[in-house]
C-alpha cells in the first residue's frame, strides 16, 4: 500500500491525494452537511503564511469540481487580510465556489474573553468579504480547546467533538504527515468521514524543496512586497540606489 501513496508536498501531489481519496469513494462536503459515518471529506486550509498559496490550492480544488474551507488569521505579522492584495485573494476564493472562515489566534486572550474576541472577529471579517462566516478555526490551540463541545460566537469551530474526534483528523503540521498519511488514517480504512486540514504554504513547493527553504521563499517574496511598497511611498526609499 505504502508505495501507492502520492508523496509530494506540490500542488500536483495535493491532487493526486485528493484523487486517491475520491477513488476510495469519499465526497467532499462542507462541515455542515458532514457525517462522521459516512465517506465525508472535509478539505480545511489554516492559512498561516501566505493568501497567495491559499490561491495556488483553491484553483487545483475548483478544477476538480471541489470547495474547501479557507481559515483566515486576522492578527498575523505574516499577512495583512485588509491590504488591496488579500482582498483580491480572498474575493477569488469566494468566487471559486470557497468559504471564508475565521482562524483565530486565542493567545492574545483570556479563556473567559474568546467568545467576545471570535464575536469581534468574526464581524471583521465578514464586512471584509462581504460573505458569512460560519466556521471558526484555531491557531495553535490550546489543549484545553481541543475537544470543546460548545459554540463560539454562535458559530461552529473545528474541534468539535463531532469534527474532530468522532471523524476521523488529519494533519499536515510542520509540512509533514506527524500521525501518519491520510489514506493510512483508521478512518479511511474504516469508510468513516475524514478532517483534513493542511496548510496551504507546504503544497506550493517544488518537487523536493525542503519546508526550511519554502519558508525562506516566502520570506524573500514578503521582502520584495515590502521593498515596492516602500518605494511606492517613500522618496528617500524610492532615491536610495541615486545618492550617497
Ligand atoms: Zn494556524
């Protein structure tokens, strides 16, 4: 079974993983319509990094014919949601048959001040897409939220006992496979409903490209924004390379 498993981390092995899934007869459903009993798959993205490789993703899906689940960080110093670029990004997202979520980083937070903060957040982004949002998801949670049977803000989130414990859940943090690949998932050998939640920065790699040197592609690519930009706004920046 083991060499039968698509290996890369590349858009074109995200579709070949996903192929495999829908060849073992999973359909892909939104966490509303999700049943853990059944051969549901639910394609969430933590968009941690990078909106432009969210982008990269949701096209390969929408080709398929497929929607996912987009999570957004609003208090990132990785991305800025409200810059012309992300609004771009995600408006396409939406227009390619998606939903918007939020990714909602507690850290910030006291435990007894998340619901006000996710009811904050949530407002944010829905006037920023002009779309609802009705799925919460969290950055880096905290053990304590893992398994946390009640609403936020009136909304689903993601680890939820029935998203995240009676279906089965899987991973691609760190840009590795840590619990073992999806389609070795007890879950998948069951015919049970699949989580899948990968992060949109590790499938942009070239074929090979180890997560370290991704990483330092992005940071090169965050630079050169910062760089026009500046030199967009400031003369002294835009003149540097003409004076002494
Ligand atoms: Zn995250």
């Amino acid at each position: 079974m083991t060499s039968t498993l698509p290996p890369d981390f590349t858009l074109e092995g995200y579709r070949a993983l996903i192929a495999a899934l829908m060849d073992r007869g999973y359909a892909v459903v939104d966490f509303a319509d999700a049943r853990p009993e059944a051969r549901h798959l639910i394609l969430r993205h933590d968009v941690d990094m990078s909106l432009d490789a969210a982008l990269a993703v949701a096209e390969v899906e929408a080709a398929m014919g497929f929607s996912a689940h987009y999570f957004v960080l609003l208090r990132s110093e990785l991305y800025n949601p409200f810059a012309p670029a992300a609004m771009t990004a995600m408006r396409r997202l939406l227009s390619l048959g998606h939903r918007v979520g939020l990714h909602f980083d507690g850290a910030a937070h006291g435990s007894d001040a998340i619901d006000a903060a996710v009811a904050d957040e949530c407002a944010l982004l829905e006037t920023l897409t002009g779309a609802p949002v009705t799925m919460v998801s969290f950055h880096r949670p905290a053990a304590g939220l893992l398994g946390h049977a009640a609403a936020l803000a009136g909304r689903a989130h993601a680890y939820q006992p029935r998203f995240f414990s009676e279906m089965g859940y899987c991973s691609d943090s760190r840009g590795q496979w840590g619990h073992g690949h999806p389609l070795e998932h007890p879950a998948v050998a069951d015919g049970r409903a699949l989580q899948l939640l990968t992060h949109p920065i590790w499938w942009t790699r070239t074929k090979g490209e180890g997560v370290v040197v991704r990483l330092d592609r992005f940071v090169d690519d965050r630079s050169r924004v910062v760089k026009e930009e500046l030199a967009a706004n400031c003369e002294p920046y835009r003149d540097r390379g003409t004076r002494m």
